[in-house]
C-alpha cells in the first residue's frame, strides 16, 4: 500500500510517501520560517497561503523523485489536527481532493499522534508499551502507550508548552523565531551555573509540568542583569538546563511508576542536544532506552504523517468525504487499532 502522506498544521509544508513493504520512499520539507521571521512568530494567513503556493508542486517533485506516478497511490493521509484551521484545510483539501479523484480512500491524521509513531521510521524501532515524551511548540505530555491508539495521558503542562518556553525565552533574549534552534546554540556558549532557574513542578508528586512562571523568572532575570552578550548566553544556558533537567526527571518518574524500560521523544524540543544527552544519560542509569526520531523528524514533516496514516490505513480504518481540520483534538479519543 502506498500512502502519500501531506502536513499543513503550521509553519511547515511537508509531503512524503510510506510504503507498506518498501517502507518511507521519500519525502519534501518547505520551510516557512523566513516568511514569518520579519513578524517575530507565525502568522495564520501567511502559513494557509503560502501552504497553497507549495503543496501541489511538492507532491509533483516528490512523486517524480520517486519515481512514481500519481496513479500509483493508494490512500491520502493529512493532518487534520490539532493546528491551525486555516493551515489545516488547505492539506486537508488537497489530501481529500486528490484521494477522491484517484477513488482511493483518505484518512485524517492526528499530529501528536503522528510525532509519537515518528520513532517507529527508525532502526531500532521501540516496541510497544513504552512512554513517550511529547514536547513541541503547543503540548507537552507524557503519555504511556500501549499500541497504535492505544494512549494514556500521565500528565501534561497546565499552561505553556516546552517549545512555547524556548520560543518566549528567545523573544526576550533578543532572538528571532524559531526559538528553540536559536537558544539551544547561544546557551551552548554559556555558563549554565551563573543563573539558576526553578525545575517547575517536580518538588510536588506526579507527572504535569508548568513551564509558564520560567518566563516570568527570565525576564525578571535579564531584566536585572542587563543584556550583554554573555549574560543572555548564560541566561540561556541556566533556562535550557532547567527545562531539561525538568523534564528528564518527570521521564524517570514516569519510567519509575509503570516499570516501563522504554522512553520514546519526539516532536520539536526532542532535536535538542541537551535533552537528548541527558535523557540517555538517565536511562543508562536505569537500565532503560531511549528512542528519538531523527532530528530532521523531530519537528514537523511529511514523512511522520504518511506512516502514521499507513499504520490506520492498512487496519482498514479511513475517513469519510468530508474534510477534517480541528484546532483542538485529544489524543486519548483516538481510536485503538486492532492490527
Ligand atoms: O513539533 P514542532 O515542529 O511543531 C509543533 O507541533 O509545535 O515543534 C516546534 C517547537 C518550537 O517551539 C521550537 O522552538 C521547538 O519545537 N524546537 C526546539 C528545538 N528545535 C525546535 N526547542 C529546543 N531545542 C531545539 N533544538
Ligand atoms: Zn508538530
């Protein structure tokens, strides 16, 4: 079965194509970063519009890399959320349009869930039950997963997400969006002692995370410090440390209270290095693994889609006529697939 995957959710076009025996045969990225960077954050009209521009030539390009023709597919999967509507419809359309005029069945696919399954496009991939680490620009969440579908939510953030942290933080450091790249390297010339910030949440039992009052705690820090050069690196560094180490000691806590040997970190925040050292680092420790999609597969793209999508698809699961694009969408109402 060969599944054209297409992702609109927010800043990012991307398409990709996952083959049931062959697997992922290809896949395109467009970036939409340096239209939004002149406004500081992503702009809705300017992400649905530029999404139109891109998404048909980059099927075209993808197909024809491929060496596939458009007759060839066999399902369309697109985000249909959560992320912005806008953006949203304009994947959801394509997908759908073009699914009906082949007479090939479409399918709506969860973003978070398709983060989550990302790491099952790499080798080793995890078996199932694991926990993953879901840290992006609009959720963080640990959830322990017990198969495709099969999602329970140990806990969340009640107010800003990990990515949303690194974002607002580069905001008041003076750097441009996207936030999260640009901290992780100005932190990397700092000195993470100088300014100590709070592990928010993880003194109180349980699993949720609030990263909302470290921005507070940054601005009042650069507000007091001033803004030379390697004061904001030093700020980054202190602020970087103290999201990792936060959520590297609710990992273990979570791994702690299921018995689960397996930690899997997708979405955005799981490219930085620093987690990513320091995740391994704790499950050495505890005899466990860890498992990351590739860094080009951490933040946003196609590929991630079309799997996800393949995995429902070829359970026979799809979706009806209509076009599908929900801002909001929990991920513990999908549905369990029994393949
Ligand atoms: O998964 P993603 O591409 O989009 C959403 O679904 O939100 O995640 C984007 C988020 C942004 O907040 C961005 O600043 C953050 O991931 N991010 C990073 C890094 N790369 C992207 N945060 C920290 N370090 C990084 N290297
Ligand atoms: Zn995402």
């Amino acid at each position: 079965m060969l599944v054209l995957g297409v992702e609109s959710s927010c800043d990012e076009t991307g398409v990709a194509l996952y083959d049931g025996g062959d697997g992922l045969l290809g896949h395109r990225l467009f970036s939409q970063v340096a239209l939004h960077a002149p406004y500081g954050g992503v702009v809705p009209e300017i992400a649905s519009r530029d999404h139109v521009r891109r998404i048909v030539p980059m099927v075209r390009d993808l197909l024809a890399g491929c060496g596939r023709a458009v007759a060839d597919i066999d399902a369309v999967a697109y985000t249909a959320g959560p992320g912005l509507v806008g953006a949203l419809l304009v994947g959801a359309a394509v997908g759908r349009a073009l699914a009906y005029g082949l007479g090939v069945p479409a399918l709506g696919v969860h973003h978070m869930e398709a983060h989550l399954l990302a790491p099952l496009l790499e080798s080793p991939a995890p078996e199932f039950p694991f926990i993953a680490l879901l840290v992006s620009g609009g959720h963080t969440q640990l959830v322990r997963v017990d198969g495709v579908g099969r999602y329970r939510m140990l806990g969340e953030s009640l107010d800003d997400a990990a990515g949303e942290a690194f974002d607002k933080t580069a905001k008041l450091l003076g750097l441009g969006y996207p936030g999260g790249p640009a901290v992780e390297r100005l932190a990397a010339t700092g000195r993470a002692g100088r300014y100590v910030f709070a592990r928010p949440m993880t003194q109180r039992p349980g699993l949720d995370f609030s990263f909302s009052g470290l921005k507070t705690q940054v601005a009042l820090t650069v507000g007091a410090a001033g803004d030379g050069p390697q004061t904001r690196a030093d700020i980054a560094a202190g602020f970087a440390v103290a999201v990792v180490d936060t959520l590297v000691i609710k990992c273990r806590r979570a791994l702690t209270q299921t018995g689960l040997k397996r930690l899997v970190a997708a979405g955005g925040v799981s490219a930085n290095r620093l987690l990513r050292e320091r995740l391994d680092e704790m499950a050495a420790g505890m005899d466990a693994a860890v498992y990351y999609p590739r860094p080009e597969f951490c933040t946003d793209n196609g590929a991630m889609i079309a799997y996800a999508g393949y995995r429902r698809l070829a359970a026979g699961e799809h979706g009806g006529l209509g076009i599908e694009a929900r801002a909001r969408w929990p991920l513990e109402t999908l549905p369990a697939i029994t393949a």
